[in-house]
C-alpha cells in the first residue's frame, strides 16, 4: 500500500508528467449570451471591428458580422475607414438577404454609437 504523495513523488524523479485535463465547457449553439440565449439562427447578430496594420505601418480596420447561434460568418469588410454610413449600407444589404435579425450586439464604437445608426435602429 502506497499513499498518493509517494507515487506524485516517484512519478516526479522518474520525470514522468501527467497531463492536467480542464473540463471542458460546452460552447457554441444555444450558450447563454448576456441577457439572452440566441435559440435560432438569425435571431441574433453581433458586431465588431478588428484593426491591423499593412507592412507599411499604415491602419487597416475589419468589419465582421457574424450569427450568434450558427457561429457562421454574415459579412467582413476591409478598409482604412470605416464610418456609420458604411456600417448600415452592409446591414441594410444583410437583411435585404436573410431578413431582420430580432437582436444586433455591438460594443460602444464611434462607429455604432452613431446618430446615424440609431436612426436606422429606430426605422
């Protein structure tokens, strides 16, 4: 009979590591979102710009819209500035294609916090 600290301490001299296994979380479709839960597709959409730079220190700005639930890719667009006017010309072209999503998820950019696109919120 051996207590568990004597094999950790023969498992540690011998040099042998055993591998930490986390649990693993469920994730993707139907996962609890903020307030609510996206249980369809095209139910909700989320909104966010990544920056980057060109090979010539020059700022390059990315648009993605993706589907909360399906996970799947709307639209990504690419330009040195993207304004308000850009952002609803992209949404207006997703919903005339797939139809309003109930929910847009979005951070407090310049870009979404625009006059412009709470009016068109609003209509």
């Amino acid at each position: 009979m051996v207590n568990l600290k004597a094999v950790h301490r023969l498992w540690i001299v011998a040099g042998l590591r055993v591998p930490y296994s986390k649990k693993k979380r469920r994730s993707g479709q139907g996962k609890p979102m903020g307030g609510h839960c996206p249980l369809f597709p095209n139910v909700t959409w989320a909104m966010d710009f990544q920056f980057d730079a060109t090979t010539n220190a020059r700022s390059l700005k990315l648009l993605n819209i993706i589907d909360e639930y399906s996970r799947e890719l709307l639209t990504t667009t690419s330009s040195r500035s993207i304004t308000s006017n850009r952002v609803i010309e992209l949404v207006d072209t997703l919903v005339a294609e797939r139809g309003a999503p109930r929910y847009i998820r979005c951070d407090n950019g310049p870009e979404f916090i625009a006059k412009a696109i709470r009016n068109w919120a609003e209509e």
